[in-house]
C-alpha cells in the first residue's frame, strides 16, 4: 500500500497502551502509511530491562532511570527546528514515565525519581491525538507470550494485569490532548488491510470532529479548549460491516470534557455504557 497522508489534521499522534498490547507495531504501520517521522522507544537498549523482570525490587530504579534518560534523549529530537515540517508518530509519551515509576518504585527510591525526573524534563509538547490501545490482561499475557523476545520471558501476568489497571487509570484523568480509546482485543492491524483502514478512517473522522487543526506545524493541542475521547470497537464495527465513521456513533461514543463546565454531568443512558463520566469535568452528548 503506497503511503498517503490524508490526516491533515492531526500531525503528531502517539500510540499509548501498555506492554504487548500492539503500540509500536501500529505507530510503525501508521507512520508507514502516512510518510511520517516515526519516534519510536528502544527497550532492547535499557541493560537492567531483562533483570527488572527477574528481581523488580532490586532493579526497578537503575531500569526506570534507563528509560527515563532514553526517553529524554528521544524527546530532545522534538526541539529541533524543522521536526514538524512532516506528520510525526510515536509510541509513547513522556508521562508514561511516571505511570511506570509509581508502579515499581519504592517510595524512597521514587522520591529520587522525582528529584532528577523534575530537574531533567523538557517542556511538555502534547500530541494532537492519542490513541490508546486497550485489551485484557490475559490478552496481553498470551501475546507477550506468543512473541517470545528474550527479555520479556520473565514478565510476571500480575505485573501486566497491573500496568493494564495503571493505563486506564491514567487516561481517565488524562487532559493534555484528544484521546482515541480503541477496543484492540480481536483485531489485526498488522496483516489485515481492512483492520487499519477501519482504523484510519476514524482516526479522520475523530481528528476532524475534534477541529484540532489550525494550519500551523506544530502541535495544537494547547490550544484547544476542550477534549474529545473517542471510544471504538473496531471488531464490533467490522462484523456489522461499517466502514465509515457513523454520526450515530460518534454521537453514543464522544465525550467532551470542557475545563469551565459546571458542576453536573448530563449523559444519555447509551453515553454512559460506552464511558463512565466523571462529575463536574465530563459532558457527554
């Protein structure tokens, strides 16, 4: 498939989710597809990584410090002046980081995280769309499992369970840019051609309703006032035919959420199965 880019409004993207979930596949398809700059973690680099899995008490700080001086080292690209003259994607954002500290620091180890974390972090460049790959932890397991990559062997399914719980809790506070949340338990977007059309032909349709573009080439996020959280399940969506974004879905699956909203939360019965809303920062229409 020869690359084209046809998201014009969203020119930097990051694929989030947690291990074994697809994240670097798919940035690494989609920036194929949309001849993009591709930003892209390195853990066969981070030397305690293998360890970590073996012993976390021991290793967890020296393996967390590793990833968060490759992390820096990566985002220092961002700066450079002409890095947006073309759509970029990664897989992974900066506040992940933290997300992983929390789950395998001990607190005075994490305390020392934070200290050089605080001194050494760039200024923030939010993305102009998220996407967040979902699927359950035994999914995680087995596929992690299945790929068989020698430092991954020792990866307790506790850990993975856990990392999954810590992704949907962070996304559900997450506020710094427009979120896709995309259902990935059953679907391909490596080997099937269709999987990644359905894809890309709402990732359009979420960009587009989100108005995230202002024709400059830098991230917009900052500016816009509120945030759009697409909720998709593209299996679902693929066994009933649909091949465009649909007004009705996008009308049960979109939550906005305005920073200046009043203190109430106004769902329809359909919003609320799709998307639990938070009081006081969540509308849902």
């Amino acid at each position: 498939m020869s690359p084209r880019n046809t998201l014009t409004a969203a020119r930097h993207i990051v694929v989030e989710g947690p291990i074994g979930v697809g994240k670097t596949s798919l940035a690494h398809r989609l920036g194929d597809y949309l001849d993009a700059q591709q930003l892209l973690e390195q853990p066969e680099l981070n030397p305690f990584l293998s360890r970590f899995y073996q012993d976390q008490p021991r290793f967890a700080l020296p393996t967390q410090l590793s990833f968060l001086f490759q992390r820096l080292d990566r985002l220092r690209e961002l700066s450079q002046p002409d890095f947006f003259s073309r759509p970029l994607v990664t897989d992974f954002m900066f506040e992940k980081d933290s997300l992983f500290a929390l789950l395998t620091l001990a607190e005075d180890e994490y305390a020392l995280y934070r200290q050089v974390h605080e001194r050494l972090s760039p200024p923030p460049v939010p993305p102009d769309l998220v996407i967040y790959l979902q699927a359950r932890p035994e999914t995680l397991i087995a596929r992690v499992r299945k790929r068989g990559l020698e430092r991954e062997r020792w990866i307790d399914d506790a850990y993975l369970a856990l990392l999954a719980e810590s992704y949907m809790r962070f996304f559900h506070d997450y506020d710094a840019a427009p979120v896709m949340v995309v259902n990935s338990e059953s679907i391909n977007f490596i080997d099937c051609d269709d999987d990644f059309q359905l894809l890309v032909k709402r990732i359009e349709g979420c960009a587009d309703t989100a108005n995230i573009s202002t024709g400059e080439s830098r991230p917009m996020s900052t500016h816009v006032a509120t945030r759009r959280l697409t909720h998709i399940d593209l299996a679902r969506m693929r066994a009933s035919g649909e091949r465009s974004p649909c007004p009705h879905l996008l009308r049960r699956e979109l939550c906005t959420a305005v920073r200046s909203a009043p203190a109430s939360t106004h769902c329809s019965s359909a919003t609320r199965s799709a998307w639990s809303c938070k009081a006081t920062t969540r509308h849902c229409r």
